[in-house]
C-alpha cells in the first residue's frame, strides 16, 4: 500500500552572517522529522542579504514579494551586518516582509530546557509573548527638524486602512526637535486580542496578562486596554493588566507565573528579549511572524557576525523556530518530534557535545546531525 504523502512549498532566505549555517540546520532537522510523519518539503532559496544589496543594489524586489507569496511558509536566517548602513536591510527586509504579508502576530516563546543555564531563580520557564506586529511605534512615522516648524506628510499602508496626513509643530522658541508617532486601530487590538485568547486556550490556560503603560502614555495605551477588555469578554477570557516597568521587575523575580502576556509592538520587544535572558539565552529564542497569509518563521538572535565562519553559531533557536513552523501549518505531530529532539539532545549528550553557547565544543553541524539523529527521520509513519 502507497502511502500519500502531504508536500509544502517553503521559502528560505538565509541571509546574514551565521542565517545560512543555523537556517542549514533547520532545514535538517525539518526534513528528519518530516518523514516521520509522511511530509515533503520543497525549498525555495532566494538571496535576500547584505551580499545580495551590496553585489546588485536590491534589497528586496516586488516581484520577490510576489514569488514569496506563493508559498507555505518563510524560514528565516537572520538580516543584518556591519557593511551595510543600519536600517537598510533590517526596514527594507524584515519590516517589509511584515507589513507587505500583514504579519500581525510576533510570536515570541521562552521556555527553559534542560542544562540551559537560567539567570534568575526559577524551576521552570514557559511563557509565550503575544506582540501586535504592525502599529504603534514601529510604523516608521515621524520626522526630524533644525529649527521651528517640524513639519513632515504621514503615509502608512495596512491591510485594513490607508493612511494620510500631515503633521505640523511650531516651537517658541525655535528649537530643534524629533517626533515619532504611535498608532493604534480597534480592528489591529482586536484581532492581536483574539490571538491571544486563541493561544491561552491552547495552551489550557484561562487569563492573560496585557503589557500597558497607560499612567504615562494614557491616549494610546488606555485605548488599548479598553478594547483587549472588551474582546476578551466577547471571547470568555480573564486578563489583568501589568505596567510594562513593573512586569518587567517581577518576570526577574518569579518568571514562572507567567503563561501568555499580550503586548503592544514596542514593549513586545523590549520584553521579549528579556524573556530570551532569563530563558538562557537567544540560542533558545525562536520567533514568529504570523498573519492570514504568508508567515514567517525565525530565531530571534541576529546575524552574529563575529562568530560567523568559526563554526561556533547555535542553531538550535532556529530549529525550534522550525518546530513552531510546523505547528502553524497544521503538523503538531511533526513539531513535537523536533521538540522532543531538542529537548533529548539537550539533557542526554556529553558535555563536550553541546553548543559552544552551553558550555560545549559542537560546531552547528554537529548539533543538527545529532538532533535529526533523534527525531528518528528514517522511522515509519507513526
């Protein structure tokens, strides 16, 4: 009997510095834990980096976005390196990528693992930070000025809405000054809200707490907490609200008795990150980027370029980041298997065996040979 076999058309962009040697990996430990269940991946490798910009100019074309969309699901490296102009790639590729795919959830786990070192006292870490990807003050408006008036046109494209305006500022006296603008929409809180409650049900979970800072920045952020309060309702969910300085203080504390935590977009990354330390570190960070169309998937630590070529880079925050890829496309089953690999490979190998960034002497090829070892790739459908 001929099993049929389910296929999936991935895209790659392994981009900077240590992106091709940890997305290399990835891919290895996808495919073993794809046979497993029955699963085929098609690939699609496309250039986008600092090479690429450098050797032709481009950072990433329409027609790419376009080519891009096509597929199942994007892995990503990591964007970024000292040759080019801050800004550049990282706007030009990963916020484009968002924006252009209306990517509204940044989906940032932390969990501990075995003999991964925590910083802080704690049995055990496993919480998810739930970011709105597309608003509030990463949307890249504002302006800079010499002298009175600050004046700058706003232009933003969102799935839902367009937006224009102008802004103008007269001091007196004339001063110089900068202006970066924060927005948020009902329909963005709305849905990120939705998430959120979708993903503490899944994880069995009947609250969750909403990073604000409503004392200080109330216009924005006390709309924020009016509209979670009211779609949680709809939705039969508790939540509580944390200040964001103050959520902070007791994550260090007692990170433990966090499960899912919503967040605008900035504080998501300020907190995120820190979840990453307290976790062990960004060699354990995976990250997605989630929306109704194409979603993408990658580890949250940069392209590393110091240790790039050395053979020293973790690639296991990129095969995790693989694990949640799975999970999104419908293959739980296929995503525990790479899990539960990590995991194996974490608590049973030698000391030596392990990645530089725990205390071992592993170069990333051996860590993805050793955990698409113990998915068991070459076993039957089970």
């Amino acid at each position: 009997m001929t099993t049929v076999k389910k296929t999936y058309r991935i895209a790659r962009i392994d981009g900077d510095g240590i992106g091709p040697e940890v997305i290399s990996e990835a891919v290895k430990v996808i495919e073993a834990a794809g046979r497993t269940q029955g699963l085929v991946f098609e690939w699609t490798e496309f250039p986008f980096g600092a090479r690429h910009y450098l050797e032709s100019g481009e950072v990433l074309s329409g027609s790419a976005l376009h080519a891009l969309g096509g597929h199942d699901a994007l892995l990503l490296g990591a964007i970024g390196d000292p040759s080019v102009k801050p800004g550049i790639l990282e706007q030009g590729i990963l916020l484009k990528l968002r924006f252009h795919f209306d990517q509204f959830v940044n989906l940032r786990p932390a969990k501990s693992y075995p003999r991964v070192p925590l910083p802080v006292r704690s049995q055990s870490i496993d919480t998810v930070v739930v970011r709105e990807n597309t608003e509030d003050f990463y949307m890249g408006l504002g302006a800079r000025s010499r002298s009175s008036p600050l004046e700058t046109d706003i232009s933003a494209e969102r799935s839902s809405y367009a937006l224009r305006g102008h802004l103008r500022l007269d001091f007196d006296p004339p001063c110089a000054s900068a202006v970066q603008i924060g927005i948020a929409t009902e329909d963005a809180i709305r849905r990120i809200t939705a998430f959120a409650c979708k993903t503490a049900k899944t994880r069995g979970e009947d609250s969750f707490v909403l990073a604000s800072k409503s004392n200080a920045l109330s216009w924005i952020y006390g709309f924020w907490e009016e509209v979670v309060a009211d779609e949680a309702k709809k939705r039969d969910m508790a939540f509580s609200v944390a200040n964001v300085d103050a959520l902070c203080y007791h994550l260090v504390r007692d990170p433990g008795r966090y499960g899912v935590i919503l967040t605008p977009n900035m504080f998501g990354d300020i907190v995120s990150d820190l979840l990453a330390g307290i976790a062990g570190g960004l060699g354990v960070a995976a990250g997605a980027n989630i929306g109704d169309g194409l979603s993408m998937f990658e580890p949250v630590h940069g392209s590393a370029p110091d240790i790039a070529g050395t053979g020293r880079a973790n690639p296991v925050a990129a095969i995790l980041s693989g694990a949640i890829m799975l999970r999104h496309l419908g293959e739980e089953r296929a995503a525990v298997v790479i899990e539960k690999a990590v995991i194996s490979f974490l608590r049973e190998s030698p000391a030596e065996d392990l990645p530089w960034e725990f205390g071992g002497k592993a170069f990333f090829s051996g860590v993805g040979d050793a955990v698409a070892e113990r998915t068991g790739g070459e076993d039957r459908i089970s």
